[in-house]
C-alpha cells in the first residue's frame, strides 16, 4: 500500500500519520517539503521528485501538477495500472494534503502579493483527484481524522471511510475558493458562502417538543461549545448553548478574576473580586433566585475554592477557560452539571450568522472596544480608581443584557439588571427596584441612548452617582443638563449595544 503525503502544516498530526503509515508496512511517499520535515523526525520516506523527475519549478508553484501524479490518484483498476507505470508513477492508496493557510496570511493583514502566492493550486488539484476516486484512494485534508484513518487501517475499514472523507474534502475546497473569491472581490454585495459539517442533535431546542441540530461551520471561528463539552451526562439544549456562549461573552473581555451568571443569555449577576472564589460567590449574590440552574462562566483556571461553592448552588452548565485537578475531582459527582472547557485565548468570530423570516442575516460580532479613553465626560466629575472600574463593568455588562438595558454595579458587581424591557426609563426602574438600598452611591449603564430625563431623575432619586450611555438622542442637550443639575457624573461613548 502506497501514501502520498504533502503538507504545509507541520503538526505531530501529520507525522503520527506518517509513522503509522511506515509501521504499518505502507510506502510513504512525500513532497519535497514534507518530506524533509518527516525525515527530520526520524520517519523513512520516499521523495515524490523522485517518481517525477522534478522537485520544484517556478519558485515552488509547481511541484505536483504532474501526469504521473494525478495518475497514481486517478487509477480505476488494472487496465489503468499501464498508463500509469507508463507515465513513470504508482497507484496511490492515500492522500494527505493540507492546503496553504491563504486565511491566516489574509488575516494577517499580508501585502496582496503575499495573499495571492497563498492560493494553493497543486494541493486542490489532488485532493480533488482523490475524493473523487474515494473508492480507491483514501483523501485526507484534516489532520484530526488521522487517528481514525489508522484504526481503519487496523480494522480493515478504510474503505468504508471514503465517502465521509471525500465529502469533507469537496466542503472545504468550496469554503477555501469562497475565501478566495471574497478577498478578491471588492463589493459589499459580494456572496457569502457557509459550510456546514455534519450536525450534532441537541437535547432538544428551545422547548422540549422542538428538536434542533448544531452544525458547525467551516472554517471555525469562535468557540466550539459542543467540543468543549468534558462531561458525561445528558445532552446540552438550544438553550443552554445560548446561555453558555452569552456567559463566555460576558466575561472575556474583563479583568481577570470575573464571573458571570446568565439566565436566558442575559446576565443575572456579573462580579469581580480579589480571587475568583470571592468574583464568583459575589456573582450568585448579585440575584441569588436567578441563578438557581442558570449558566455560569469565569475567565481563569476554576480553583479548588471556587469548585466548592459550585456545588452549593445547581447550575445546567458552567464554562471555564481550564480547571485544577481539584476542582474537576470534586465536581465529578454533581449531577447535571454540564462543564465546558473553551481555553483562552479563541478566535474571535468576525461574523454572526442568524436566521430572520426564512433568509440568512450575516453581521459583524459586536465586539466591542471597552477603554475608557474614547468617552467624553459631560457631565460632573470625572471618575478614578474603582468607582470607574465599576462604570466600565456596567458598560461591559449592559453590552450583553437583553435590550433595553439599563445595569447598576457597586464595589465590583452588578446589584440591579433591568433588560428587555419596552422603555429605557422602565429598565432603570426594575434595575433600582432590584438594588434597593444598594443603588446608593452605585453607578449605571445603559445599552443605548438615554432620550428623556426621566431615567436621570429617578437615578438621582435611588443615589445613583454616575451614568455612563451612548449619547445620540435628539434630546442629549436635556438629558445632559439634568444630569448637571443632580451633581451626577455623565459619560458618553458614542457605541451603542443593543442585543435582541
């Protein structure tokens, strides 16, 4: 049995493939590049110029465009076993391409040249050979479908593989030219294309009697949820997926160490503190009810100390970024407890994709930029230390409750959340009905612009001492003065989070 092995990627990956290969008795055959890196690591390997007679024409641009190539991938049997031997080839049993990384280098922000030299010709041209030959060369284009390649091997199954495989393989030549397309295209009316891998059936969607399937999209751009999943236990709903990326989101942007407690993806109580024990038990206090089986998320290592106070209160699902020995020890038995790893950092997706009315809405994240140096203070006096700490919590927090949106937060946690409520100045009425004594001296958030000073006077009648919003309204000159009026610190940041 023969392999043909080229890869830009030089992960372990594609050596552990290279090496079962060899200790399983295949010939592998490998390009120039590829098979450099391989002997480097101590697996035997035959040069593919070798069979062909060249090793690399016009600066690398053609290496593998060659007969004897493409009829190795391309043989039917044995009436086509002379054409090939005439061509100076062999049949190929396996292919293992990984494309150039033409997204990484866009990404990157490369000079167009650099972009263009990044659009691989030769790997597509005989991933595709193969997939379509799939009954009799194995393609391979992902090196995390290694591991089950080689136990194929063993089980005498590969065969079987080939129709999984190729399709993989015709997906992601489609999304590779698409990214090609778009980057060559300068039209905002440009196409986009999603590829979708094969879905995974939830518990069920947002209710019971709604079944829902999550696909995910090539290529991967933000966290895995479903991947991240290190638990056993029932399956995870629509639901608390939604609540888990909501809980992620929350606290990946703040200081570490924060926590965040959601319920249907709005904040129930978001907190920092000295350690992340003393984030998260502040975050449950924050609305101690709410968080009875909601979804939680910190933003470093789950400790020993914080694993303790999980298990005094029932979560459906909490995220971590990695967690101790310790910790995950003592969860081991909390039933129902679905925990998700997503390591920092991940990639932070670039567009959200959202089904609306039988069409597909395509938009940028909202991901925002949370220094405080772009807002203009118009009102009262600037704020330092921890009380602009707290200012910049509520702006964090406001940006992920439900619109509209008003979030107190006093000595490093939300005490009152009003969201998806009908009217701004109802927002800012249930967050200080919830705060009570608590909003004296705390500041607040809200998610968009402020357009009457009723919001203002009923801040300024439960204490609050500060408001950070997006400004904008036609009566901003209003608002404003009845902030000076009141002594009330006011900023304006020219953003506005709306989240439906």
């Amino acid at each position: 049995m023969r392999a043909l092995i080229s890869t830009y990627d030089k992960s372990d990956g594609w050596v552990a493939l290279a090496r079962g290969l060899c200790d399983r008795q295949w010939q592998v055959l490998a390009t120039h590049g590829t098979a450099v890196f391989l002997e480097s690591q101590g697996v035997t390997v035959s040069h593919l110029e070798n069979m062909t007679g060249i090793s690399s024409l016009m600066g690398g641009r053609v290496k593998t465009l060659h007969p004897a190539v493409h009829a190795g991938l391309l043989w039917r049997g044995p009436e086509d076993l002379p054409v090939v031997q005439e061509l100076g080839g062999q049949p190929i049993d396996l292919l293992a391409v990984s494309l150039y990384p033409f997204s990484e280098v866009r990404d990157q922000g490369a000079a167009p040249e650099a972009v263009i030299e990044m659009i691989d010709v030769g790997g597509p041209a005989m991933l595709r050979a193969a997939a379509k030959n799939h009954q009799r060369v194995t393609p391979l284009c992902d090196v995390t479908d290694v591991p089950r390649v080689l136990a194929a091997i063993d089980d005498g199954t590969l065969t079987a593989l080939g129709p999984a495989l190729a399709a993989k393989v015709f997906a992601t030549l489609s999304a590779y030219d698409q990214e090609v397309s778009d980057f060559l295209t300068a039209s905002s009316s440009r196409s986009f294309a999603l590829h979708l891998s094969a879905g995974r059936e939830l518990r069920y969607g947002e209710n019971p009697h709604q079944q829902a399937v999550a696909y995910g999209p090539w290529p991967q751009s933000g966290p895995d949820l479903l991947a991240a999943l290190v638990r056993e236990g029932k399956p995870v709903s629509a639901n608390n997926l939604f609540d888990a990326e909501a809980a992620l989101w929350t606290v990946a942007g703040l200081p570490q160490p924060a926590a965040a407690v959601i319920k249907h993806q709005t904040p129930a109580g978001v907190a920092r503190g000295s350690t992340l024990a003393s984030a998260y038990q502040r975050a449950l206090e924050a609305d101690w009810e709410a968080a009875y089986g909601g979804v939680a998320a910190v933003n470093q290592e789950l400790d020993l100390e914080t694993a303790k106070i999980v298990r005094k209160r029932f979560l459906e699902v909490l995220v971590v970024p990695s967690i101790s020995i310790e910790a995950q020890e003592l969860l081991a038995d909390r039933a129902g407890l679905r925990l998700l790893v997503v390591p920092r950092p991940w990639l932070v997706p670039h567009k959200r994709v959202r089904s609306v009315g039988g069409q597909v809405l395509v938009e940028d994240w909202d991901d925002p930029d949370l220094a405080v140096e772009p807002w203009q203070l118009v009102a009262g006096q600037g704020l330092t230390g921890s009380a602009l700490a707290d200012l910049e919590l509520a702006w964090s927090v406001a940006r992920m409750a439900k619109s509209n949106a008003v979030v107190l937060v006093k000595d490093g946690a939300t005490v009152g959340i009003g969201s998806g409520q009908v009217s701004r100045v109802r927002a800012a009425e249930q967050a200080i009905a919830q705060a009570a004594q608590q909003a004296r001296e705390s500041v607040a958030a809200s998610d968009g612009f402020i357009p009457f000073p009723d919001l203002v006077t009923a801040a300024q009648a439960a204490g609050v001492r500060a408001i950070v919003q997006p400004g904008g309204s036609k009566g901003d000159a209003e608002v404003i003065e009845a902030a000076r009026r009141a002594d009330m610190t006011m900023y304006l940041t020219g953003i506005r989070h709306f989240r439906h």
